[in-house]
C-alpha cells in the first residue's frame, strides 16, 4: 500500500517507508509577493489619482518634528570632530602610546548617515585595531582618549553640561556629556578574528557586527544617498519605536526597506514620499518579510542572505499582521493615528472605525510547534513539509 503526500500526516502514518523513491533533497525557491508598483502598467487605474496632498504635507511634518534642532545637530557635531580628530591622530602618530595599535577610524550609524531622530543624539565611531582587542588594550584607549581629549580642550572655556566623561563596556568606550554622545565601536582586522579568546577579548559577535556597520555606512553613502530615502527611515524608525509589532526590525532592516520602497520599481526613479509610505506597509502586509518571501537581499553579505531571516518565524508574523491592519487604517484615512499626530499605537492591538469602516487588529497565523518528547521521531515527509513551509534560512 502506498500512501500519497499528505495523505497520513503525524507521527508512523500506515504505510510508513513503503514505496518511497529515492530520497530528492528539496530545492527553496523563494516568491516575491505582490508588489502593485511593480506591476502597475497590468492593473490600469479607473479613477483619477486621489489628492493626497494633505498626506504628503503630514509626512513632511512629521519629518520636521523628528528631525534633530540645530542645537542638536552642533553639539553632537562638536563632539565627534574632536574625537575623530584624537583618534585620527593615534592612528598617523600613536608616539608612546602602545597599549594597542589603530589600523582605521571610519563614522558609521544614523549620525553618519543623516537619519538621527531628535532627542536620540548618539553617534557612532568605529576603531579597527591591528593588535588583538583585549579588554585592557580598550580600558587604555579609553583614558588615552579622555587624556588627548582634555588637551586639545584645555583652551576652550567649558561649561559644566560640556564637561566629558567616559566609560567602557562590552563594546568599546563611550564619550559623552549633557547634550551629545559618542560611542566608540573596537573591532579588529579581519585575520585576528579566528585568534580571539573569550576570556581575555572582546566577544567575536560583537567584533564582526561591528566590522559590518563600516560596510553599511560605505553601501548606504553609495546608493541611499536621496534625501526622501533619509525621510522615509526616519519615519519608521518612529513607527518601529511605537508600535510592538515592527520592534524586531533592526535598523539595517529599515535601511534597506526604505531604499527598496523608494527606489525598486520600473522607473528606477525615486517614488514620492506619500506612496513611498505607503507601499512599505503594502510589502510588509502581503509578506515580503515572511517564510517563502524573496525578501531583500543583504547587499553587504555573501550568501544571497535574506534580511528578514534574522527574525524567529513569531516575529515575521507579528510583523505582517501588524502591517496589514495599519495598511486598513491607512486606507481609510487614519495616517496621523499612525505618524503619531493623534490617537496612540491601540490602533494596532484594538478595534477602530474610520468613516463607519471596523478595522479589527488580525490573529496571529504562526502557532508554536508542540514540545517533542524523548524518543520520538518524526516523520521524514512531515518533517520536509515543515522544512519547506517554515523555511527560514538560505540554501
């Protein structure tokens, strides 16, 4: 007797091992999902375009109020040239300071890329050693940089909220005072990655992460450079802050969603704001971030990585279905619930009318898979149909 796929799903189905062929490894072939922009010319409007001219101008705003002040803007400005000019020079000409040897100094984070959001005034240095980073060799750089940096100061009349100080932690030194922070990242070069001792270095995740933000910042400088891409992130590094469900995504995420959003489509023009906007939460919903997706690929990492692989197969769900109930609000006129203009994040988690329209939040499609008990085996065809439809990394 043989039984046909799927016919006995669970644990020893009758027919178990009788009649099966030669094993044939399953072959992942990941689908875009619909992307109306894409194919836009096959689906030909019967109406007029709707004025969205107020839309735009909320966006715009929102923008505005998000933006650092200018207050901001110098003071984290100040603080970063003067660190970079110190580190700068340890790297041409250390003299007799040999706790460590610096091979590069490079800016990275939303301070280099021009997305800092107000009130978050933090940017971003990372420092390449040559040497191996030791948790000593860092403790040193750290007093060697407050030291340098008190003497390049010393002319200047500093105010109390100017006054710096500095601690070290699991990443590298941090350098602030009332108005600003930096935040100095250590890695090391590449070939002294594979020499790194837990006990005694800094931690190897932690080093490679940091190595891969001096490659975001080059790929972001080189192809995200238009000014709505910047718009279009900081505004959803608002919405991630707002709403529970986008959390999981990380900044590079939004990066890259953004830049997709604004510049994947036929044209290869940049979109206006307003649609731009909007098809980030049209990709989202109709699962661009979800098992079987195509995704978007890490343009920085081999491998043909998808970016949304990094989040457990709860968050892409959460992700979607949050997504899809703000694109209903959305579609009804609720943009100012979701920029933060009025109304609060329920919108999301709680029943709302627009205009006589119920948008009700979506249930959660993923169900944890029961705890297996000792001993048990589970079906080979079952197993390679949740292999196939969980699918989370690439082949």
């Amino acid at each position: 007797m043989k039984m046909a796929r799927g016919g006995m799903r669970g644990r020893g189905g009758m027919g178990r091992g009788i009649g099966r062929g030669p094993y044939k490894p399953k072959i992942f072939l990941p689908r875009h999902p619909f992307d109306l922009t894409l194919c836009e010319s096959s689906f030909p409007r019967v109406k007029p375009a709707p004025d969205e001219t107020a839309f735009t101008q909320a966006l715009l705003k929102r923008n505005a109020d998000l933006s650092p002040t200018n207050a901001e803007q110098t003071a984290i400005l100040n603080l970063v040239t003067k660190i970079q000019t110190v580190l700068d020079n340890l790297v041409v000409a250390p003299g007799t300071f040999d706790a460590c040897q610096l091979e590069e100094v490079r800016q990275v984070g939303s301070f280099k890329k021009g997305t800092m959001i107000a009130g978050h005034n933090v940017a971003d240095i990372v420092v390449i050693l040559k040497t191996l980073p030791t948790r000593e060799a860092v403790e040193a750089l750290g007093n060697k940089v407050k030291e340098d940096l008190k003497n390049l100061m010393k002319s200047e009349v500093i105010s109390k909220g100017e006054a710096l100080s500095h601690t070290t932690n699991e990443r590298g030194i941090e350098i602030n005072n009332s108005f600003a922070c930096v935040r100095v990242m250590v890695t090391t070069i590449h070939h002294n990655l594979r020499k790194l001792d837990p006990e005694i270095h800094l931690d190897q995740k932690i080093m490679m992460s940091h190595l891969a933000a001096i490659r975001h910042s080059r790929w972001f400088e080189e192809n995200a450079h238009h000014s709505s891409i910047k718009v279009l992130i900081r505004l959803l590094r608002d919405i991630k802050a707002r709403f529970d469900g986008f959390e999981p995504l990380n900044p590079w995420m939004l990066d890259l969603l953004a830049h997709f959003a604004i510049m994947n489509n036929p044209s290869r023009q940049a979109l206006p704001i307003n649609q731009a906007f909007r098809r980030v939460f049209q990709l989202l919903a109709a699962g661009l971030f979800l098992p079987g997706s195509a995704g978007i690929t890490d343009p920085c990492e081999g491998g043909n990585i998808r970016i949304h692989t990094a989040m457990s197969l709860e968050q892409q769900d959460i992700c979607c279905l949050t997504a899809q109930t703000l694109l209903r609000v959305l579609s009804h006129g609720g943009y100012k619930h979701i920029l933060g203009q009025d109304g609060n994040a329920s919108i999301a988690t709680e029943m709302s009318i627009w205009d006589g329209i119920v948008v009700s939040p979506l249930d959660p499609a993923y169900e944890k898979p029961t705890e297996k008990k000792d001993g048990d085996e589970e079906d080979e065809d079952m197993e390679a149909e949740v292999d196939e439809s969980m699918e989370t990394t690439d082949g």
